[in-house]
C-alpha cells in the first residue's frame, strides 16, 4: 500500500457519494486508501479489505510484542529448560 496523497486521495464526501463506484474501483485497483472530507476537515479513510487486514495483523502482532516485552521486564519468564521439561 503506497503512501496516502492528500491532494489525490482525500476527497469531499459529497464528490464521494457522487462517483462511489469509481473510487470502490480505484480502492481496489491501486490499494491506495480514500480519505474523506466534511467541511474541509478529514471525516474518515476507506481501506481495501486486504490493507485493513494486514493494518489489523501488524497492529495485533505489534501489541503481542508489547505484551512480551513488559512480561520480560517484570520477570514474568521461563528458561528454555523449564519450558522444555514441562
């Protein structure tokens, strides 16, 4: 997924609902994500289901590291040995 382009990807929500199915195709076409705009100001961004998916994916990969990382830094671990044992 490319980097989002304010001055191409962000579009009025009226412009939006107007032409829908060209932006879906483009969505789809370029995995470039749509952001929408009310009153000049960003509203809201559509994904493509194969980049909300791996957005999910990395945030939840992400927050297991976290996870991780803060049950090392409170001791809460086990060898390899004792793993390995059980």
């Amino acid at each position: 997924m490319r980097a989002v382009r304010v001055s191409e990807d962000f579009v009025p929500i009226s412009e939006f609902k107007a032409q829908a199915a060209e932006w879906l195709r483009k969505l789809s076409a370029d995995d470039v994500p749509v952001g929408g705009t009310r009153n000049g100001r960003p509203a809201g961004v559509l994904l493509s289901p194969g980049a909300f998916d791996a957005l999910t994916e990395r945030a939840r990969f992400v927050a297991a590291v976290s996870d991780g990382l803060r049950d090392a830094d409170a001791g809460r671990v086990h060898t390899h040995a004792a793993v390995v044992r059980r």
